[in-house]
C-alpha cells in the first residue's frame, strides 16, 4: 500500500533555512579559501620583488607559493562542489520528512586539517626564503 504524499510529514520551515544558512556558510568558506588562494599564488611574486629591491637581483624561485595557491583554489571549488551535494541529499531528506539527519562534521573536519598543513608548509617556505 503506497502513501499519499500528503501524508508524509514535512519537516519545518526553520529546518530548510538553516540548511540553506549552512549552504551559504560553507559557499562563503570556499570563497575565502578560493581568494586565499589567488593571494598566495601570487605571494611568490611579491617575494621576488622585494629581493629585487633588497639585494639587486632576483633570486630563483621555487613556484610552491604557485601550487599552494593553486591547491587552495582547487580545495575552494571542491569544497562548494561538496556543500552543494550535501544540501541536495539533506533537502531531499527533509521533503521526504526525515528531519532526523545526522549530521556528519568529517567534511569539516578534513578542512581544518588540510587547511593546517598548507598553513604549515607556508610558514616553512616562507622561513626558507628569508635566510
């Protein structure tokens, strides 16, 4: 026996905005990140800049300021790419009144990490490059 779809209980207005305000929150963290991103890539160049002017020439760059820029843009773009995921399944959970959704913190959870070990390998680069 099938059931109406009428009488599948919905979940609340309050429950859709606040996954729409954890959308936006976690599109603004990819943006920052994406931002974050387009600065150290081009953090490098600064850096050659001020030793130009430092010591009259340039020295060789590495590029790492390039591919962690780059990685944090990318990271930025797939972090979206997930958010927007997560909030499909989590809005078809709640049109099919499964407001009962366990909320997962890995996605989270793996940012901070990453985003600690590329802070940390910045600090190293940048420690290098002052000697």
């Amino acid at each position: 026996m099938e059931r109406d779809s009428r009488d599948v209980p919905r979940a609340s207005l309050s429950d859709y905005l606040a996954a729409e305000r954890t959308l936006l929150a976690w599109i603004r963290t990819g943006l920052a990140m994406m931002g974050f991103g387009f600065v150290v890539a081009r953090f490098g160049l600064f850096l050659q800049q001020i030793n130009l002017v430092a010591r009259g020439a340039a020295p060789q760059s590495s590029g790492w300021s390039l591919w962690f820029g780059t990685a944090l843009i990318a990271l930025g773009c797939l972090m979206n790419v997930f958010a927007g995921w997560h909030h499909l399944k989590l809005v078809r959970a709640l049109n099919h009144g499964d407001s009962s959704h366990v909320h997962s913190t890995t996605q989270a959870v793996a940012i901070a990490f990453i985003l600690a070990v590329i802070g940390l390998a910045m600090a190293i680069y940048l420690t290098t490059i002052a000697r």
